[in-house]
C-alpha cells in the first residue's frame, strides 16, 4: 500500500482523539457510572465484553463494594479498537478490550495525549497465531501466498490481521508496501469486497475468517498459526480510572476471571449465548471458544504475550502509524494479580488445553471429543443428519478448522487435516504416497 494511504490512516485514527470530555466515572451524587468499550462480534474479547455482559458479573462485583456508591454501567459496542481508543483518550471510555496491535496504538495515542493507559489484562490468545487467517473467494484459484503478488488485499491497517498479512508477505518474499495492493477497510466492507470480487484475498481478525469460511464465502488460504507468533486480545484501562477507583478496576477483573471460569466450564452455552447476542452462527462462536477452540482464555499476562506485543511494535512503526512504545510501562499486572490473588500464579502456569477432534451432535448440551480426526469422522459417517459441526486441528498447528472445510490428506491409514492447501500439499512433498483427497472421500476411507 502506498505510503500516502498509511499516513492517511494515522490521520484518520488521530482525529476523534482532539475530543475532549469529563470522565466517564462520574456521578450525579452518589451514582456513579462505569463506561465499557468492547467489540461484540470480536469474539476473542467476549469475557471482558459479550459474555460478561450477558451474565451480570461485572454489575454483582460492583453491587458488592458497599462504598456508599451506585454504580451503573454503560456498554458501548464497537467494530474494531480504533474507536475504543479515540474515546478513552477523550476521557469517555474507562475500560477497554481490543487486540494485540490496537493496543500498541492505544498506548501510543495514550501517552501522546496526556491520557494514558495500560494493560491488565488479557482475555483470549493463541501463542502460535492462529485467531488471525487469510481467506481467499471459494473458486480462487489462488493457493498459496506468492501468488497474492499483485493482487488486492482488503485488512484494516493497525489490526492484528494486517500484521499477519504484513508478516506473512514477508515470510513469501513479497513487499507488503510495493508488493500488493492493500485495501484498508473495515472487516463487514472486507467481507462484501471480496464477495464482489473487488478484493482477491482478506486478512482478518476472529470471527470473520470462520464466518465467511461457515458460509460458503470464503475458504483460507494462509493460517496465523504458520507465523508462530502469539497473538492476543486485552483489557486496557485509563491510568486516571485506574488510580481514582481501584475497587471499580479489581471489580472488573474479578468479573472477567468468572465470565472465564463460565465459558471453560459450559462452553457450549457460552457459544450460544454469544450467538444470540452478537448475531453469529453458534457453531462459529464455537470453533474460537470451544473447549478446544483456537483461542484460550485467561486474564493472566504471560511474559510470551509482552514478548511478542514488543515485536509487533516494528511492523506498526514501518507503517507510520506509531513511534517508539515502551511496553514495559504500558502492561500493568498489579490490579490483577491482586483481584485474583493466590489464583494468578495456577492461571500463569497452566498450559493451553491440547487440540482435539469435536462433533457437536444436533440438540446436544454438550459436544463430543476425538482421539484423532478419523475418529471423528467414522462418527460423522454414521451420523451425518446428526451433525451440527464437526472441528478437527490442523496437523502441523493444531488450529482448529471445521472438518468439512479441511483440506484432507491420505497419508496410508492415516487422515489428517489441514487449514490450507498450502500446508496439505507441504506435507504431501515430504511424505512419499501421501496425498490430497476429498472430504467426501475422507470420510469414505474411515467409514
């Protein structure tokens, strides 16, 4: 993308951020109201957004102080985290949640403006990458990302999918400036771009790649999770709210800890409790979410996940949409290590659950796991009017995908998916009679 375009961008995040506003925390007497930014449809942010809301938590936390005060909470649902932060640097918004890169830029426009904020927390991650994906049109010809050269590319500039895409081109050898033709755009007009064949490929942050891949609109073509890289979304929060209401903060995030202990334990009706909020297919909501979804959950701040915040910060200065960020002083544990307390130390130490194959049956409460991929598919075999969705992970990422959305490759008795034909056909060249056969077929050979 031209250098003009990305500094027409900066400009763009700059200029509701001239704003100014009294804090949202204050009251009329002893009413005091709490404003919340998330991203509904950003379903890696739901336990500090859609769920959290939806169960009360954060409200009962708040009732529970007992200082004197009334606490009301104003929810404010956004796209992306671009508005987010225009707002809490205005004052207007005291607690946020957004990705990995919006948050750098958060930090930036936070201290830029006199506003600053930290984080303190994370909500859901993938530490090799893979909640952010590049899809391509289902009759694309397109198989690989050398051949995105020249083409036009639709991702929102300063997300963490544009910094996959950035990072992917790299990796191809193609220039992510002079290479491709980047278009930045919001994920819905992506979406439509690439339906109407006025994009060739789009990068994009959970839950568009799953969505349009559940739809028929869309199938992937490069896999976050090929970069190894981790990626997360968090909660930042104004320095100011922070220090003036403490209680209020420690609140939030002990909210956040139950809205996470909800979802592991009942992660189907977290999926269609989000589903019914947010407008999205469940069984989408459930390949991020799921008991072994793509993204895990938890409010801890893993030193992986400062260490990689601290790499992206290169890709977003290349792109002029920030300077220097000192993320040592942005991320800010102390609020939560303290509402969690002896917790914290378990939560840091626990390993992400192990990728594993799921049906869940139509009608069911509950989905069923697979010791291998086969498995789960000699079970849709016999019980294809049955299915509501099948999900099996990617061989080498272990990225969970929908089965019949898989890549599928026969390597002897052995079936294995994968989410690209890049990987697939990789794998194939290192394996002597392995092969790329038909889900139709796949579920032949293990019926």
């Amino acid at each position: 993308m031209k250098r003009t375009a990305l500094a027409a961008s900066a400009a763009l995040l700059l200029l509701p951020l001239t704003a100014c506003g009294g804090s949202a925390a204050a009251g009329d007497g002893n009413t005091v109201t709490i404003t919340v930014g998330y991203q509904s449809k950003t379903i890696n942010t739901v336990t500090a957004g859609t769920l959290l809301r939806s169960l009360g938590y954060f409200e009962k936390e708040l009732n529970a102080l007992g200082d004197g005060h009334t606490y009301k909470v104003d929810w404010q649902d956004y796209a992306t985290g671009a508005p987010i932060t225009a707002q809490m640097t205005a004052g207007k918004i005291d607690i946020g949640s957004m990705g990995d890169f919006p948050l750098l830029i958060n930090a930036a426009r936070g201290k830029q403006l006199g506003e600053p904020t930290h984080l303190v927390s994370v909500t859901g991650y993938n530490l090799r990458g893979g909640l952010n994906t590049i899809v391509t049109s289902p009759d694309s010809k397109l198989s690989s990302l050398a051949g995105l050269k020249g083409k036009k590319i639709s991702t929102s500039v300063g997300s963490a999918a544009d910094g996959t895409l950035v990072r992917a081109l790299q990796r191809a050898g193609i220039d992510p400036d002079k290479g491709v033709e980047k278009l930045n755009q919001q994920p819905a007009v992506g979406a439509s771009a690439l339906s109407a064949g006025s994009a060739d490929a789009l990068s994009q942050f959970v839950a568009w790649p799953g969505l349009l891949t559940f739809q028929g609109k869309a199938k992937a073509l490069y896999d976050g999770a090929q970069l190894n890289l981790p990626t997360f979304h968090g909660v930042t929060v104004r320095e100011g709210f922070a220090k003036q209401r403490p209680a209020v903060l420690e609140a939030f995030l002990k909210a956040q800890s139950q809205a996470t202990d909800y979802l592991d334990a009942h992660p189907v009706a977290a999926a269609e409790s989000v589903a019914q909020a947010t407008g999205l297919p469940a069984e989408v909501v459930y390949l991020y979410n799921g008991a072994h979804g793509i993204s895990t959950f938890d409010p801890a701040i893993r030193s992986q996940l400062v260490s990689a915040l601290k790499q992206d910060v290169s890709v977003l200065k290349s792109a002029k949409l920030t300077g220097d960020v000192d993320v040592d002083s942005f991320v800010d544990d102390r609020y939560v290590k303290k509402a969690l307390g002896a917790d914290y130390a378990q939560r840091l130490s626990a390993a992400p659950p192990a990728a594993a194959s799921e049906v869940w049956p139509k009608g069911a409460e509950k989905t069923t796991a697979f010791k291998s991929p086969a498995e789960l598919l000699s079970y849709v075999a016999k019980h294809k009017d049955g299915i509501r969705a099948a999900y099996v992970p990617d061989a080498t990422t272990g990225t969970l995908w929908f089965a019949d959305k898989a890549v599928w490759v026969a390597d002897g008795d052995r079936l294995l998916p994968f989410v690209t034909p890049a990987t697939a056909q990789a794998y194939v060249a290192g394996h002597g009679g392995a092969r790329v056969i038909t889900y139709a077929d796949a579920l032949g050979q293990a019926s």
